[in-house]
C-alpha cells in the first residue's frame, strides 16, 4: 500500500499513471500470447464471438469520426508522464543500472490509444484536471536540522531544529561574508535508516520494516580547510563536532504510519475504482485482444535511436520553459504517433455507434472518479498538513572540540511547533559538562546553561525549481539564545551572560538544494568580551527531497 503512496508525486492531467497497476495487468497478458498485428489495424481486432460481449458490435452501423487537429491537453499530459519514466530509467541506464527504459511503453500506449479514441469520438466531454501530488510533502518539509549547531563557528542560526534526515544531509557554512576560510564547516547529517536503505533500497516496504531507524540520527561538523575540496576536510584532526539525536515522539512525515492509515481510508478505494474504470474499457472495447494492440514500430525506433543518440545527456540537462528538453523530445514523439497512428487512422478502428457510447461512458466514469480522487486528495493534503503541525521533540547529545576551550558535552532538547496561521516555533534548552574540567582555569563539571527560541516563516514556494512537484519553500527566521556561561563569571575582559542574536533568509535554489544567508549579532563570545556582527552563507543538500523527486519521474 504504501508503494502506491510514492505514485502519487506526479499526477498531472488526467492523472493516469497513479492506481493502475490492475488495468495493466488486464490488458498486458503474457508476453507470448499471441503475435503482434499492425499497430492500429483494429478491425481485426472488432471480429470476435459474441461471447465476448453482449450485445453483436459489428451489427450496429459504423460511425464516422473528425480527426482531432491536435492532441488533446488529456493526451498530452498522459504524453509527458510516459516521457519522464523513459527518460528517467534511461538516465539509470547510462548510470550502469539494468534497466529497460521503454519497459513500460506498451501498457501506456494502449491507455493512450484508449484515451485518444475516446476523446476523439466524444469531444463534448473532454476535461482535464490537475493535481499536483504528495512528493510536495517531503520537499515543503522545514524541520529538519542539516547544518551544524550553533556552537559551531560557521553556524549560520542560533537555534535548532528538531527534525532528522532520513538518508543524508550535507552543508557547508562560510563564516564571514568575505569568504575567509576560517570559521567554515562541513556538516554531514543522517540517521540509522540510510543504512538498511542503502542495502536495500528506500522503498516503501524498508521504510515499513525500519521507519523506527529514523528516530537515531547522528552528524559530524568538520573545520573545512580546503573549500575547493570539502570532502578532504573529512579527517578526525578537523573534527569540530558530533551529535548522536534520538527523537522522542513519533514520526509525522509523509512516510509514516499515520499516513499510510489515512492513505488507506481516504485515497486507495478511489485510486481502485479509476483502475477499473481503464480495466473496464479496455476489456469491453477490446476484449481479450488489446494486448495484441503494440507500439509501432516507428515509434519505438524513434524514441531507442534518441535515448542512444550522444545528445540525449545534454537534453536530459537542459530546460525549456521549465520542461525538461528530453522529455519534451520523448513527449513530442509519443504525440506525433497519435497524430499519425491514431487520428491519422481512425477509419481503421471501425467505430459503431455503440463503441461512441461504450467510450462516452468510459469517460463519464472515469471523470467521476477523477473528481472523487481530487476531492479525497485535498482531504488527504489537509490530512497531510495536520500531522506535520503536530509537536516534535527531539533529545540530544553533543560533544564540542573546537571552540577553543578543552572538549566538553552538551545535553540539549529540542523542541518543534507549528501552530495553525501562525509561524513555526523552534525551542531549545540545554546545558553542559566538562569531562576533565581544569580547575586553574575557573573551569567546573557543570560549565553552562542556555535557552534558545526561533521563529520561522515561509514566504512561498521558491521561483528557481522546474519540477511541479517541488514545493520547497523561501524561508525568513529570526532566532536568538542566551546562554550563562559560569567559567566566566569575575573573569576580566570575558562576559559570563552571552546573548545571540540571529536573522536568516534560506532560498532553495535546485532540487535539494539550498543557499541560507544569514547575519549574527552577540555582544560577546566565549572568549572575549566584545560585541561583534558575522555574516554567513552556505549551502545544504538534502537527499530526502532528492529522491521523494526522483520519485515522481
């Protein structure tokens, strides 16, 4: 159940790829099960016993039908999604993967052959519909703590937030606008699932079988040296930092159990009804033998010739109007098939008046069910949305080594809001602890207490990403911590009260990634007792909204 849940990242159009596994399964058959015919000689097709059927088709007078002068918009979205799965999977390929790219085309151009006939003998009752799905969950996601903590020299807040990565984050924080090297940090982030994922792959059922793995994350902050090559960086000498979380309440992410129930109840009977409707059709059209409907052959050499060709790399990285330009070149293809194949050659179905009401009711049910489906997915949004407002809490444990003061531990709890209409609410408190306190240097087990409190808002969705399915937000906070630092007390030129001030603006700038820009006031640090101001800037990568994406192609 839950893998259907992923389906749902990209349903566009008509929303035709989400639930149909069972009519695929209908029409497909076994591979072997008979030879294949010419692409649209349908009237082969149309001669079979009147026990296939009711009523006798080829009694009833044939129709004549108007060849559409384009596809229609229905098409076209069914079009563009078939394009992304091929592009997709060939992008595997040429990776190393073993994977078919055009695996799937046949069983989507048997729905598009059904679609576009319908369309074309029923124009009245054309409509399309938009939705743009649940892989928005993830990307939209703002709790989640990928860059180093505030004790860090290159932090660019000073509060954090309680959430955890599933599979990686990584960020790297400048600590001054001037782009000086010293006070930058590389901080890697992920938690026990990444690895059961990484064995097994993260799919719905690991995440079933683990999801309690994401209650234990752990990072390691390191003083970046080399900028030009932040991995090198990645030596125990420059260990800054590392945090091992645990969170205490339950897991409020699109992929947790309480989604998956509500995902049951509200979305899955009416994901089963639309495969019915497309079963339905396909077998009382076309009976047993619409598996014998196969992709022509132009087509598919077409569209192997372009995936083989050395341009293909370039086009899969190249953007048109927001549209990826070899999707759009697959897409093209597919359309100039319906154009020639299927409109080009509607006098080969030999339509009668009762395949026009056959096919008009096809889409009248298909239609209801798309409306159910909308209604029931604003429900599931909505369901959605209210699990991510409820609290998160989250306790942890930090060891510091690089503040200029011996290593020492901090306990710290975390703690995450987000109220209706009103911005997301990061708390924290925390003290800590000397393991070998030097006492000549005012130094004791119990070294200092502090409390931090941030404000989050989302000003929407950001401007520079092309997928529609990526809702990833800009975001504006303000945060500020005090901190009572006790080695410090009667201590000349140090201040023992250490206030923080800090305002951050975070635009996400590609899938996954995001530029944070920030500026920090405190009127003393651990070591002196003068005011300063600090720019920072960065940049965060979070593998979760990467693949939720990938997801959707």
């Amino acid at each position: 159940m839950m893998k259907t849940l992923r389906y749902l990242s990209l349903l566009v159009g008509v929303v035709l790829t989400a639930g149909v596994a069972h009519a695929q399964e209908v029409a497909a058959g076994p591979a072997n099960a008979a030879p294949a015919l010419p692409p649209c000689t349908l009237k082969q097709l149309k001669t079979r016993p009147d026990a296939d059927n009711s009523r006798n088709k080829s009694a009833t007078p044939l129709v004549s039908i108007a060849a559409p002068q384009k596809p229609d918009p229905a098409i076209e979205a069914l079009a563009a999604v078939t394009a992304q799965t091929i592009v997709s999977r060939n992008q595997d390929r040429l990776k190393g993967q073993t994977v078919d790219p055009c695996e799937r085309l046949e069983g989507e151009w048997r729905k598009t052959v059904l679609f576009a006939l319908a369309l074309a003998a029923n124009p009245q009752k054309v409509r399309t519909i938009q939705y743009i799905g649940t892989a928005q969950a993830e990307t939209n996601r703002t709790d989640k703590q990928v860059s180093a903590s505030s004790s860090t020299t290159g932090s660019n807040s000073a509060v954090e937030k309680s959430g955890l990565p599933d599979l990686l984050g990584i960020a790297i924080d400048h600590g001054a606008i001037n782009q000086n090297i010293d006070g930058s940090t590389l901080n890697l982030t992920s938690s026990l699932y990444a690895l059961p994922a990484l064995f097994k792959g993260d799919t719905a059922d690991t995440y079933k079988q683990y999801s309690e793995y994401t209650r234990v994350g752990f990072s390691a902050a390191y003083n970046l040296q080399d900028k030009s090559d932040p991995l090198a960086s990645v030596t125990r000498k420059n260990l800054n930092e590392w945090v091992v979380k645990i969170r205490l309440l339950g897991d409020h992410s699109a992929r947790s159990a309480d989604a998956h129930r509500q995902f049951a109840d509200t979305l899955e009977p009416i994901l089963k009804e639309r495969a019915i409707a497309i079963s339905g059709a396909l077998t009382n059209e076309f009976g047993e033998k619409a598996k014998l409907i196969k992709v022509p052959e132009s087509l598919l050499s077409q569209i192997l010739d372009y995936l083989n060709d050395k341009g293909f790399i370039a086009d899969a990285a190249t953007s048109e109007n927001a549209a990826n330009k070899a999707e759009k070149r697959v897409s093209d293809l597919i359309l100039q098939a319906v154009t020639e194949q299927v409109y080009g050659r509607l006098g080969d179905f030999e339509l009668t008046t009762a395949d026009v009401v056959d096919l008009g009711n096809f889409l009248d049910s298909y239609k209801a069910s798309t409306e159910a489906y909308v209604n029931a997915a604003k429900t599931f949004d909505q369901q959605i949305k209210a699990l991510a407002e409820k609290p998160s809490l989250t306790l942890g444990y930090f060891n510091e080594r690089g503040s200029g003061t011996p290593a020492y531990s901090v306990v710290k709890l975390l703690f995450e809001k987000k109220p209706k209409q009103f911005m997301q609410i990061d708390a924290n408190v925390s003290s800590s602890f000397y393991g070998n306190p030097d006492k000549t240097k005012n130094e004791r087990t119990f070294r200092d207490a502090a409390a931090a409190l941030g404000l989050e808002q989302k000003l929407g969705r950001s401007p520079f990403l092309t997928n529609d399915s990526d809702q990833n937000q800009i975001t504006v906070s303000f945060s500020g911590r005090y901190e009572r630092l006790q080695e410090n007390r009667h201590i000349p030129g140090k201040k023992a009260d250490i206030a923080v001030a800090n305002w951050k603006l975070e635009i996400p700038i590609a899938a996954g990634i995001s530029l944070p820009l920030s500026v920090t006031y405190a009127n003393a640090t651990e070591l002196i007792k003068e005011s300063h101001v600090r720019g920072n800037f960065g940049i965060t990568f979070d593998l979760d909204k990467l693949k939720a994406l990938a997801g959707t192609k």
